[in-house]
C-alpha cells in the first residue's frame, strides 16, 4: 500500500496569480482582473463604514427623506 505524499511548505506559491500570471493583489490601473477585486474591496470598506455611520445616528438617506416629506 504505498503512503500518500505531503507537499512541503516552501512548495506553495509566495503570490496568488490571476489568469494573466500578474499578483492579483497588484494595484495596476486599467481594465484586469486585479480591479474587480480592489473595486469590490473598497464597496466593502464604503458600505460597511455608511452602516457604521447609519448606526452612529448620520443618516444621510434619513435626512434626505425628511427634505422631500416622506
């Protein structure tokens, strides 16, 4: 019965590629894979920090309401 092989850990990547081979963390401008993940972490960041602002009794959307009578 032959024994299953672990991989080391100096075998795993040092980066996580994108389909072009490019650091998908990279901050590269233009139309890449890369922007869709920076784009989605920063709705992330944006959306979490107007709940915290909600939360903390700005509301912007509230006021906004209030401006035009709902």
């Amino acid at each position: 019965m032959a024994t299953q092989e672990t991989r080391p850990a100096t075998d795993l990547p040092t980066v996580a590629t994108a389909y072009n081979g490019v650091d998908r963390n990279a901050f590269i401008f233009g139309w890449n894979p890369q922007a869709e993940l920076w784009n989605g972490r920063l709705a992330a960041i944006g959306f979490l920090a107007y709940l915290l602002w909600d939360l903390a009794g700005y509301s912007v959307l509230r006021d906004v309401l209030h401006i035009i009578g709902y």
